[in-house]
C-alpha cells in the first residue's frame, strides 16, 4: 500500500478487538471482551489525533484519560508523537500497520523487556461504525 494510500486508509475512528504480546513461541492476550468497542484511535486529515483506552480491571472496563497526539507515517510505520511543550513534539511509539481488509488491521511493535528478551506486542483494529 503506498504511503498516501495508508493515510487515506488510516483516516478515521477505529476500535480495539484485540492485544496481547509473543515470546518466543507464546502469545498471550491482554484484552478482555467486554471492553471491546470502547478503546478506540481516531485519525484525522491533519495527522492530530485522539485515544480513548478502557482496562478490564477487578469485574469491569475502568476508563483511562483521554490523549491527543499527531502522528505521521514512514513507510507503513505509524509513528505516535506527543507534545512535550507548545512547540515541540517527541516520538512515543512506532507501529507497524499491517492493513488486513479496509475494516480491519494489526499493529506491532517491538519491545525489548525487563529481561532482555524481545516481545512483541500486537493490537488489532476495527473500524467504528
């Protein structure tokens, strides 16, 4: 997918259905049905942007604050930046976008952990209606 093309695809509110992380050969999930729909990203034409994330918790979804961030793209690398100050931003986060259908795609991210071991970490999402 070319680079305006995943702009274009990116563009939009679109929820979590899925996360969960991999060592080695075990993956192991971090999402709880029931809070499936209300995690969300939206993605708008200027590249700001805004999240809303919900963690299942003790019996429910306990909301988290609300975020603003921009965000641009380098090659299907969806790169997070957040403000630091007025005028300057850092990058937080680097995604790889893997688009699996004009409704649905995965993102993943490479952390190295506490004990030095890489884990990836994966998040899949859908579209809002």
């Amino acid at each position: 997918m070319s680079h305006t093309d995943l702009k274009s695809y990116l563009l939009g509110k679109w929820n979590l259905s899925f996360r969960g992380s991999q060592t080695g050969e075990h993956i192991e999930a971090d999402f709880h049905p029931e809070c499936e729909g209300r995690t969300y990203y939206q993605f708008n034409e200027d590249q700001s942007g805004s999240d809303k994330f919900y963690i299942y918790n003790e019996g429910s979804c306990g909301e988290q604050p609300s975020s603003n961030f921009s965000w641009e793209l380098r090659d299907n690398i969806l790169v997070r930046n957040e403000s630091i100050s007025e005028e300057d931003f850092v990058a937080v986060a680097e995604y790889e976008v893997y688009p699996i259908d004009e409704n649905e795609m995965e993102w993943r991210i490479q952390i190295l952990s506490d004990d030095e071991e890489q884990q990836l970490f994966m998040m899949k999402w859908r579209r809002a209606e």
